[in-house]
C-alpha cells in the first residue's frame, strides 16, 4: 500500500507573517535575571516535603 500525502493546509498570508514576526520578537527577549529561589533542585525538595 502506497504512503498517502498528507493534506494541503490553505495559511492566510498575513497571520504567517504576524507568527513569524512574534517568534522573532520571542527570539530576542530579554531572560529574566536568575532567581536561586527557583531551581530544580529546590522545586525537587519541596514536592518532595508536600508528599511526605
């Protein structure tokens, strides 16, 4: 049995444009500064401590 193709998706344009222009935006946001508070290590240890 042959593989069928998968369906042709009909994009406006212009909301393309807008998706691209928002993953850009996202690309060169500032990271927010680093917290010690919230590491996997901390978050780890208190799931930890709530389900003991």
């Amino acid at each position: 049995m042959p593989a069928l193709d998968p369906p042709e998706v009909q994009m406006d344009p212009e909301l393309v444009k807008k998706y691209e222009q928002e993953i850009e935006a996202a690309k060169n946001a500032p990271l927010p500064e680093e917290d010690d508070d919230f590491c996997l290590a901390t978050m780890i240890k208190k799931s930890i401590t709530i389900f003991i």
